[in-house]
C-alpha cells in the first residue's frame, strides 16, 4: 500500500471498508435465509445494504474534495471526468464479464439473469436497466448503485464545465430526482437516495469546520449513526435518505472530525481493505452464493450455519477483493493512467 499522503482522509479510507462489508453481510444473510427453511419472508437483516448509503455520502464528500483539486487544472471538467471512468468502468467490466461467462457456462446457477443483447449493452453502459423480473438491476446486481454514481459524476462534470459550485448544479436536479422518486414508479430510476449525494457536498464544505469538532462529540455521533444504521428498520423506500441516510451521514460527519486521531490508530490492514473495497464490493457476488454451497452442505443448524456463513463470507470475500484489487485492479488503473499522462510526459518541457 502506497504511503499516506497528508491530504488523505484515512478515516473515510477505513469506514469504505466497513461499509463494503456490510454489504457482505447483507447478502450473507439474505443467501441462507433465502435458501433455507425455517426463516420468515422478506429481509432478516435489510440494515447490511446501509452499507450503499455510508458509499453514497462518501461519494458526496470525495466529490466535492476532488472538484476543489480539479478547477485549477486546464481543462477541469475533462480531467475529472476521465478520472472518474478510470476508476470506476475498467474492473466493472471485466467483472460483468465474468458474471456473463458464470451465467452462460452455469445457467442452472444463474436463475435470475436473462442476457438479452439491450439488457447487456445497457449494463455495460452502466444506463437503469431493468432484469426480467422489472427490478432495476444490471447483469452484476450490485451494479444498480454505480448507475447512481455515474448520474452524479455527470452533475459534477457539468459544475466543473459551467464553473459553478457543485451544490448549485446538483441540489436542484438531485432535489427534482428525488421528488420523482416519491410520485413516480415504484421501481423507476428516480429514487430518494439520490439526496444522500447531498449530504457528502455539504460535509465536504464544512469539512474543516468539522476537524475542529472535539473527539468526544465526534465519537458519539459515530457511536450513534453506526447504531441507528445496524438496527432501524426501513419502513418505506422513500424515507431511506431520513432513515438509514441521516446516520449514516453522521457516521462520516464522525469519521472526518475524528481523523487526527484515527490517523494514529487505525490499522495497515483495515486500510487495505478500503482500498480494496470497491474490488470487494464487485466481487463478493461470487463468492457468497459459493460459501452457503459449502455451509449448507456441512451445516443442518441455521444458527450456526448462519453464524459461519455470515463469518466466512466477509473473510473471502474481504481475501477476494484484496487479491482483485493488487492482481487486477492496481495493473490495470496504473496502465491506463500511465497512457493518460504518456502525451504530457512527452511534450517538449
């Protein structure tokens, strides 16, 4: 792992990876309650996917620290747009790739998939495509949340091109987004959740402001927003952004006042694993649905095969993403980054 540099934020580096795990979590349950009997319809623990929501205001956050590095630059908009499908599109691809050859190499095991041509190409595309079933989701499930992500990269291209504050360019259009999402379809593109990008802009200005916050009151609000996050229930999807969004923004609120002191303490490898934690959020699809094959054949006790289901899950799949991230993730960003700055390097001084 590459050394810290001062203006990295190391807490929020950290809390990727707990959020990326959560979602582990989530889908861990859900595989064996899913698959076994004995347990009630619907989610038993649906507070895992809040893991989405600490993702969402992060993004916020990075978002707008990266505008503020960007304006200067020559051709800002472009610099960050590149960037940004840099890091997100090449490892997403291939992983969608690989999804598509499971399915068609292992159709039994894929019972949810459909590979029709437009459905593909739109997955690809990272567009609001909906499967078979109506749900929006694209052939790699988890993919649904970067088609949010893109929609605000897109709001912040435009800032950055119109030179105006990210606030002002996204508030209004995230705001009408989220009212659509209230009075339109139910399984629409239009969400509330969108909001959420909102509260990572507006911890990004008052981020200075927030490191002057004492540790105590720092630690309570994470105390209290991770709490609120494992235990509310999610009544209506509309209220996701009161809900689960709230907490979840005072959990990173936590994390960027508290980061003098995290710096000191927080562990190489919990470190790691941010890194590695949007590889681990790609690829954990794969290896989940693989555990409760193993679990539930070994294991005709739904306590304890919940329990070592759930353990065994976040372990490989944490293990998976740190091998993606280092043998694939890393290789591929430095080859295209080493292509983007080649020209520049090149150029007469």
């Amino acid at each position: 792992m590459r050394a810290a540099k001062p203006h990295d934020l190391l807490g929020v580096q950290a809390l990727r990876a707990a959020a990326a795990l959560m979602v582990v979590a989530y889908h861990a349950v859900d595989q064996w309650t899913t698959h076994r009997t004995g347990y009630p319809p619907g989610d038993l623990w649906p507070n895992g996917s809040a893991g989405v929501d600490v993702f969402f205001v992060i993004s916020g956050l990075v978002m707008t620290i990266s505008v503020q590095r960007n304006q200067n630059r020559p051709h800002p908009a472009w610099s960050f747009a590149r960037d940004r499908l840099i890091r997100i599109v090449p490892l997403y691809w291939i992983v969608t790739t690989l999804k598509i050859a499971a399915v068609v190499a292992l159709p039994a095991l894929a019972t949810r998939t459909r590979l029709d041509p437009l459905y593909v190409a739109g997955s690809y595309a990272l567009l609001p495509v909906h499967d078979w079933t109506g749900t929006l989701r694209p052939v790699l499930p988890v993919g649904w949340t970067l088609t949010y992500e893109m929609f605000f990269y897109i709001l912040v291209t435009v800032a950055l091109c119109v030179r105006m504050p990210l606030e002002r360019v996204c508030a209004p259009i995230l705001a009408i987004v989220a009212v659509l999402g209230v009075v339109g379809p139910d399984n629409g593109f239009a969400n509330t959740i969108v909001l959420e990008f909102l509260a990572g802009v507006a911890i990004g200005r008052l981020m200075e402001r927030l490191q002057q916050m004492s540790l105590t009151l720092a630690s309570a609000l994470g105390v209290c927003g991770f709490g609120v996050l494992v235990v509310a229930p999610l009544p209506n999807g509309d209220l996701r952004p009161l809900i689960w969004g709230v907490p979840a923004a005072l959990l990173v609120v936590a994390v960027v006042a508290a980061e003098a002191a995290l710096r000191r303490v927080t562990p190489r490898w919990l470190l790691a694993a941010g890194n590695a934690s949007y590889a681990t959020y790609l690829t954990h699809g794969f290896v989940v649905p693989a555990v409760y094959l193993v679990i539930g054949h070994i294991s005709n006790n739904n306590e304890a095969g919940l329990a070592a289901m759930i353990a065994l899950s976040l372990l490989l799949s944490a293990a998976g993403g740190q091998i993606t991230h280092v043998v694939l993730e890393q290789p591929v960003l430095a080859f295209l980054r080493h292509r983007r700055t080649a020209p520049a390097a090149m150029a007469p001084g």
